[in-house]
C-alpha cells in the first residue's frame, strides 16, 4: 500500500511538472497596450523594418565625448560580452525562438550623431522615479516648447542602476524599449518575459513571445489587452506597478490620462 501510494505520488508530481513545463512553453506572458501608439520610426527601413533610432543621452558620459561603457555595453552589446545589449536582443530574436521566424518590425539602429533620435535613454538623479520606487522609466520625449514629440520616446534611468550587474541593466533598457514598443507591464510570478519585473536575482531577456506581441501591437493595436493601462510616460522598470498620471502641462483633450500626440481619441 505504501508502495503505491508513493508511486501515485510520484506519477502526480511528474504529471504536474510536465503541465507546468507547457504551461510555461506557451503561456502568453506579455501583453500590448492599446493607448501606446505605434512608433514611426525615421529614416530608411531596414530590411522592410522600421528604423528607430537609439542614442544615449551626453549626461552618460564617462568622460567628455565618452558614453559610459557599461552603459553602452547594457544597450548595443559589444564583441565577445556574455550579455547580449537591449538593442541586440529586440533586433536578433524572432517570435519563434528559430531562424526562420518573424522579427520585430521595427529595426534599432545606434545612432549617436542624430539631434532628433526616436529612443533617447537619459540619466536622472537617484530616487526621482515614481517617488524612488522605479529605476527607470519609458516616456514621451518632449519638444523644446515641453510638448510630446509625436513618435518619440524617452527612456529615463536612474543613476543607482549604473552599478547594477550587465545582465540586470541589460533587462532593465530591454524592459523600457518594451514599452517604447507597445508593451504593458507583467509581473506575474512564473510568466518569463522582458515586461516582467527586473531585479537582481529576475533578469529576463527579449522572449519570442515578446517579439510576437509587439507585432501584434503594431499590426493591429485594437487587439491589446494588457492587464496594466500603461499610458506613457511613466513606468516602473522595478518595484509594483502604479497608476500613470497625466503628467503636468500634458495635454489630454479626453482626459484619458493619455497625451494628445498619442491618443487617437483626443
Ligand atoms: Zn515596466
């Protein structure tokens, strides 16, 4: 007796690892948000894909005329690092995790000499997200009149995660530009996803099913269901989700806390 019920103990356990492991393998752990409008994008595709283009704001410089390296490494990559850049992973994985899958269809090009990048990634001081609950954030970049520039986004990120590990400040901007791509957060526990929360002991990378979502955003927007409203900007790149304010001298004709220049609604 005691003999099979071990067995049928095992036999449950090995039942229940195998329901998890599909579970796992096809769970859609990301989701789009319908309020985030697609990027333009600038300049010539690349190979039919939207070009965005990606610089690293001067005030994370090293030294005069120098980005930072760890920064650099986090969102390029470089030859011969472990970890691979945000900008490496969004553009090489395909949302089938094979060669001959579908890509995002947007292209991230680094582009330091542009005045006018569609993705600028800013230092800001330590604690100033989300009242020190956030250690980055996605926004829209505003003009020199303080208005959101249509199309362009803005990845602010808090000084403290310039001394985190590669591959945690390498998920932290792969996070961000999920969400300069249309996706809203997931902080289910076992969901792998980059939109998943950061920290030092969860740093996801880009998963096809992520690229998969951000092409359904940008095929089809109407079809989002994200379970966090994500209005840009504002975002926890860590810590709990929280609301998204309309930020001050943001204009929302619809008073849908989303900005004029990414509403269709206003
Ligand atoms: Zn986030």
């Amino acid at each position: 007796m005691k003999a099979i019920q071990s067995l049928i103990t095992v036999t449950l356990l090995v039942f229940i690892t195998s329901l998890a492991h599909v579970i796992g393998a096809f769970a859609t752990c990301a989701d789009c948000v319908v309020d985030i409008v697609p990027m333009p994008g600038s300049g010539q595709a690349v190979n039919g894909r939207r070009s965005i283009s990606v610089k690293i704001a001067p005030n994370l410089n090293s030294s005069p005329g120098t980005i930072n390296p760890f920064v650099w490494n986090a969102v390029f990559g470089c030859t011969g690092c472990p970890v691979q850049g945000a900008v490496q992973q969004w553009n090489n994985t395909t949302d089938n995790g094979q060669a001959n899958g579908a890509h995002i269809g947007y292209f991230l090009k680094q582009d330091q000499s542009t005045t006018s990048p569609d993705i600028l990634i800013v230092k800001v001081p330590a604690g100033s997200l989300n009242n020190g609950g956030a250690d980055a954030a996605t926004g829209a970049a505003n003009g020199p009149d303080g208005k959101p520039l249509p199309g362009k986004r803005v990845i602010l990120l808090d000084e403290r995660a310039l001394r985190y590990e590669p591959a945690r400040l390498a998920a932290l901007i792969a996070h961000e530009i999920g969400h300069a791509l249309g996706l809203g957060d997931n902080y289910k526990k076992r969901c792998t996803t980059i939109v998943n929360v950061v920290t030092s002991t969860n740093t996801p990378v880009v998963q096809p099913s992520d690229v998969a979502m951000v092409n359904q955003h940008l095929g089809n927007r109407g079809t989002c269901l994200s379970e966090q409203r994500h209005p840009l900007p504002n975002d926890g790149g860590s810590g709990e989700p929280s609301p998204s304010p309309t930020p001050v001298g943001c204009p929302d004709a619809d008073n849908d806390s989303v900005c004029d220049a990414q509403d269709c609604n206003d």
